[in-house]
C-alpha cells in the first residue's frame, strides 16, 4: 500500500458529508474514488510505505486527541467549581458538600491521570521509541474520565446545566465524536492487547 496525494477536483473524486450530532466545526464523511488516475509524482514518501505512514499518524493523533478530552473536561470542571462555590443550597454554597466536592475531586485526579498517559505516549514519540500502546491507552482512558467529568458538571449544574444554552450538552456530543475518530473504545483495547499478547494471540492482524 502506498500513499498519493489526490486532488479533490480531479475527475471520478466524490464526497458525501455527514450532519454529525456532534463536532459541527469540523466534517465527516465519505470519499469516493471512482477509476481516478493521478501521475506518480502524487507519491508520498517510499513506494509501499502508506499504511506505516497512516499508522504513524494514528498513534500521534490518539494522543493528542486524549488531550482535547482532558482540555475540555478540564473546562468544564472549572467551570463547575466556580458555580459551585457560589450556589447555595441548605443555607450554604454546594462546595461545601461532600456528595458535590468529592466528585470533583475524583474527576480531577483521573483527568491528570489521563494527560500524563498522552505526555508519556508523546514523549515516546520524541524519542523515536514505538508508543501504539501507550497512545492507545491514552484515548482510551481519556475518552472515559473525559465524557464521565463532562457529564457530572452538567449534572452538578443541576436543570441549567441540561439547558441548550449552556456548553455541557454541545461538550458530551463532540467527546462521543472523539471516541469514534481514529479508532473507537474497543479498537484501543484490540491495539492495547495485541501489545501485550503478541500478534500471534489477536483475533487480527
């Protein structure tokens, strides 16, 4: 397999684009190449080197895409305890409960967590080391503490919170977009274990 830059207006090039529920700033969708010719100087890098080059990119993007679920989260978790420390319920601010301050910081310490997972994967990188796996744990653990700490704020914000103009429920449904780009939940969990099993031992390869 190799790699080739294809010209969007060349004949037999086609696109559909989806209406996502989520990530409107950016498209998704299909591209369809019907019998399209281009010349051989459209090759990017060596000859048969396309599916390493695509799986190189793949391991940085998860990473850095574990760091937009920590960014966001991490936004929304500020945001909360601004709120928070403000609303008052049985005569004194909700920080100051327990049920509401212990999630918090529950959510803050696997959000750390998480990007220290996506800086151990990108340091890898910089050093030239293989880092699939760690990258692949990163998303992973990211898209889970990410969407769970979204959906808290929202909850601890209580009816305004679930309310459309508030940011929570535009948050939730672009980190579900992230779960599935570059590769959803389970696919990191396939990569995760044929690093730890050998190749030899995964239902692919």
């Amino acid at each position: 397999m190799s790699a080739f830059l294809v010209p969007l207006d060349r004949p037999g090039v086609s696109r559909q684009v989806y209406r996502s529920a989520g990530e409107r700033l950016s498209q998704r969708g299909s591209l369809f190449l019907d019998e399209v010719e281009v010349s051989d100087d459209h090759l990017i890098g060596g000859e048969g080197g396309g599916f390493v080059q695509a799986m190189q990119s793949f391991d940085y993007n998860r990473a850095v895409i574990a760091l937009a679920f920590v960014g966001t989260a991490r936004q929304s978790l500020e945001e909360t305890i601004a709120y928070t420390k403000e609303r008052q319920a049985f005569g004194r601010p909700l920080a100051t409960h327990e049920g509401v301050a212990f999630q918090v910081a529950d959510h803050l310490t696997t959000l750390d967590a998480a990007r220290l997972l996506a800086y151990r994967a990108l340091w890898k990188r910089d050093q030239g080391e293989p880092h699939a796996a760690e990258a692949a744990m990163a998303k992973l653990f990211a898209g889970r503490v990410g969407v769970a700490a979204v959906h808290a704020a929202l909850l601890l914000h209580g009816h305004i919170g679930y309310a459309a103009d508030a940011p929570f429920e535009q948050r939730l449904r672009d980190l579900i977009g992230l779960e599935i780009g570059d590769g959803t939940p389970e696919i990191m969990q396939g990569i995760i274990a044929r690093e730890a099993y050998g190749r030899a031992f995964t239902a692919y390869r």
